[in-house]
C-alpha cells in the first residue's frame, strides 16, 4: 500500500483558504504570515509562520487553524512553528489583500521601505471610504496592536488604519 503525501502547493493552497482571525476579508497568506512549507519524504508537515506581532492574542487561534488545514488534506504528522526572526512586515501584505482591506473599511498601510522596521511618526493615511486624507488620528491603537483609529474630516467616518511596521 502506498501511502500519499499532500504536496507543499496544495498545503500553501489550502493555507490561503485560512482567514486572518481578526481580518476574515484576508487569508493568512494574503498577510504574508506563512514563511515556509515543507513535508518530508516520511509525510511529516511543518508550516512556519510569523504573527503579524509578537504578543497577537490570535497566535493560537492561527496556530490551531493552520494545523487543522493540513490534517484536513490527510496529514497525520502536522508541526506548526511560529517564528519572530525576521520580523513580520506589512510589506508582505499582497497587493490584492490591500485593495480587500480597503473595500473592509481598514486603511492599509505604506509601503515602510528597506531598512525601517517601525514608523514612528504616522504616515498619511487615505480614508478607505471616500479616499481623502483629510483624516486625523484619535488613538495610536485600535482594536489590535497593529491598528491605529482615524476619523475622516471630510466624510466623518471613524475607520481603522494598519500601522506600517
């Protein structure tokens, strides 16, 4: 009897069907959150991941969904690994996940380019209502450590903002 694996391409496949718990209009993948998939020649799965932050109150959640992702594909032998090195970046959001961020009413981030990890100061940030920058920022934190809140001056709606990181 011969026993089949599933491939890296059907894991990352099915791994893109994985939504951001907190974010369901963009998978995990779509966040750039999965490094690295490999299955060895004994069937034994590992996916490494990295949280969007080091304290994500979703890492298990994220963990857990991922896990259950590859077993549900028929792996028995599943490891999953977070890692912080190297740091996520809002860099490997995939432009389409921008655009599904935009339509959800959450500004996505700029680009932060080579070299910086963390923005201190804010960059400017489009409502994803009506497109102005005539926005202000209320709170450097949001619902997650990787939102900041904003209200728009131009059509008065409050909306999320993703900080470049």
């Amino acid at each position: 009897m011969t026993t089949t694996h599933p491939t890296p391409d059907a894991i990352w496949t099915a791994l893109a069907a994985v939504p951001d718990p907190e974010i369901p209009v963009v998978s995990i993948t779509d966040m750039g959150m999965v490094r690295d998939v490999t299955v060895s020649d004994a069937g034994r799965v590992t996916v490494t991941f990295t949280p969007t932050f080091s304290g994500c109150p979703a890492l298990h959640v994220i963990k857990g969904s991922i896990e259950q992702a590859v077993r549900d594909l028929g792996a028995a032998d599943v490891e999953v690994r977070s890692t912080l090195t190297p740091p996520w970046t809002t860099d490997w959001i995939g432009d389409d996940a921008r655009e599904r961020l935009r339509q959800y009413g959450i500004a996505p981030p700029a680009p932060t380019g080579e070299g910086q990890l963390i923005q201190l100061d804010a960059e400017p940030t489009r409502c994803p209502r009506c497109g102005s920058l005539n926005v202000r920022m209320t709170a450097s934190f949001g619902p997650t450590l990787c939102k900041r809140m904003y209200v728009c001056d131009t059509c008065r709606e409050p909306f999320e903002g993703f900080k470049s990181v």
